[in-house]
C-alpha cells in the first residue's frame, strides 16, 4: 500500500480505499489542493462513477491556497478537464466517516492511467483548531523539526500536529528548522529553516513533498482561515 494512504495520527486521518465505504454516508465537504500543476487544467469537473456531474461549475484547482468548499453527496469522486468529462485527472473514494476533506492533488506514478493521485485528508470537527500546524509527510523518509524550542517528529507517510498556542507564549513567530534523515542518518544541514506565524483564527495544513522538477524536499504550509 502506498505510504501516503497510512496518514494517520489523532487529529487527521487519511482515505484508505473504499470498497468497503458506506453507501448511505452523509454528505461531505472537499476543498483542493494541487502539490504541483500537471497539465493546462486550472480547475476540474467533480463527478460521480456515473459520470454525472455534481455541481454546475467547475471547482478550481489552487497550489497555494485551499479551492472554496463544495459539498459532494457521493464519496467515490472523479475528476475530470472542466471542457472534456472523458478526460480523468484523477479519483478519490473518502472515507465512510468524517464530513470535511483537503484533497491532496500529488504528481501520480508515470504508469498512472490518470495524471493525478489524489489523497483525501480529513479534519475533525475539533482538535485541529485556531494557531495550529499539521504536518504531512510525502518526502520519503523521516522528517525532524525543532519547532520554537518543541521537538516535532513525522514519519514518513504519516503525520504530526503542532499547538503551538497551547504553549502558552500567544500568537506571534516560532523559528522552524526541519531535516531529513536517509538510511537512519540525518542530515547535517536542514532543508527548511524560517519562521512560523501564528494567527488567531489562522491554521495551516503544511506539506512536505519531493519537487517533481528538482526531487528535492519542498516545504509549503497553507493556511486556512477559520475564525477565532
């Protein structure tokens, strides 16, 4: 099984097939995220396995921000060109519980019948609150950051969560320096180091992948505006 499907941790949990998903699940909430561009397609066309489209528009297909939210009845999803149903970009079957979704729009292996694959990351209705950072891991190995003084540890193909609110020091700037580790050995020299912004009202989804162009560790973290 892909590692990526194993994302699990308290506060996120990720789609793990769905042969056995509940056919009479209530509706969800899918918001997008493309890791990086494959293709022209700014936006995609949510189908079901009908291929019947739900929803009138297109929803677009941001790299640096959340799409707006849409709600979908159905949890076996394509997605197709906005001007070409028969044109598949990727699919995803969410999972039986949990009602609000990021899909993960990731570069899909070069055998791939689609361009992408696309992991559906849930969020609780609690937990992952105002001023916190989650950490997905898609680089490959493991991943070390030392996060405002806070040791913080993902696995790869699993994720961490961050409150950094709860330490009591407030909003305001945490330095971050993250490594990688290869064959059981981190690395010497970090391959982020910056500050995080904590905001009231403000959390963030970060994601660290390898750049389909360079193969090197990319770091992004997207916020998500949530109210106080």
């Amino acid at each position: 099984m892909n590692p990526a499907k194993r994302l699990c941790c308290l506060l996120l949990l990720l789609s793990a097939g769905g042969s056995l998903l509940a056919q009479d699940a209530p509706p969800a909430t899918i918001r997008l995220l493309a890791f990086s561009r494959i293709g022209p397609e700014l936006a995609v066309a949510v189908v079901g396995p009908d291929a019947k489209p739900l929803g009138k528009d297109p929803l677009t297909l941001p790299t640096q921000q959340l799409s707006p939210p849409r709600v979908v009845a159905l949890r076996s999803l394509v997605f197709t060109a906005p001007t070409d149903l028969k044109k598949i970009l990727g699919r995803v079957s969410l999972p039986a519980s949990g009602n609000e979704f990021i899909l993960i729009f990731l570069p899909a292996a070069k055998d791939a019948t689609a361009p992408y694959q696309v992991d559906a990351v849930a969020l609780p209705a609690a937990g992952f609150g105002s001023g916190d950072y989650v950490f997905v891991n898609y680089s490959g190995g493991p991943v070390g950051c030392l996060v405002g003084g806070e040791k913080l540890g993902v696995a790869q193909g699993m994720s961490a969560i961050y409150h950094p609110l709860k330490s009591g020091k407030g909003a305001g700037n945490r330095s971050i320096v993250c490594y990688g580790q290869k064959d059981g050995v981190w690395d010497p020299v970090p391959f982020f180091s910056s500050r995080l912004i904590v905001q009231e009202g403000v959390r963030n989804l970060v994601l660290i992948s390898l750049a389909p162009q360079t193969g090197q560790i990319d770091f992004r973290a997207i916020p998500d505006f949530i109210g106080g």
